[in-house]
C-alpha cells in the first residue's frame, strides 16, 4: 500500500479467468484515459472501428483478426503471445478458434 492506503498493485490470474458471455471481461487498469481488460470469448466480435488506437494481445488460444482495407478483407492468424495493433480507423473484427483469452489496451469507452 501507499501512503494514502490504496493498493500499489494487483495480479491477475489469465489462465485461469473465464467469462459467463463471449467478450466478457475483467477490468485490470485504468491509465490516462486507456483501459487495459482482459476478455475471454469463443466467438467473434462485430466488426468495428475505435476512436483511438488499441493493442490486442493473445494470451491464450488462437484468433484469426478480420481486417477490412481497400482491397478487401484480409485475414491475419494470431497465435498465444501474438500482439495486433490497430490504429485509429483500421476497421476490425476478431474471430476467436475455440475459446480464447485476449489482453486489451484501448481509449476508454472504445467499442
């Protein structure tokens, strides 16, 4: 603790977290205005554009990451320690193959 009684820090247990829905999750940090969460899911998203930029990391499992550009949707696979960054109006869609753990660092309020 600091000195003001408020904990300096906490762990929390990826392997073991599950959620009740697909793309539940557990809040682990509040920074500046960018959220860090951990979500479970075993299936897709809906595909989306945020307003800031977010950094995707698989933790566990397997997600193929649906990328719509000029030339169509491309299709990128990321495995278990994979990191996907997308930047402000990459429009994306994940795809979880079977259940997935997936660490999020995103602006606040993003979709």
């Amino acid at each position: 603790m600091n000195a003001t009684g408020k904990t300096t820090y906490g762990v929390t247990r990826a392997g073991e977290f599950t959620a009740e829905r697909a793309w539940g999750a557990a809040d682990i940090a509040e920074m500046g205005g960018v959220t860090v969460r951990l979500h479970w899911s075993d299936s897709p998203y809906k595909w989306h554009v945020n307003d800031g930029d977010e950094v995707f990391a698989v933790l566990d499992g397997r997600v193929d990451m649906h990328v719509r550009g000029a030339d169509g949707v491309e299709i990128v696979a990321l495995e278990a320690g994979d990191v996907f960054y997308a930047g402000v109006g990459c429009e994306h869609v994940a795809h979880p193959q079977g259940a997935a753990r997936i660490l999020v660092v995103e602006k606040k309020g993003s979709v």
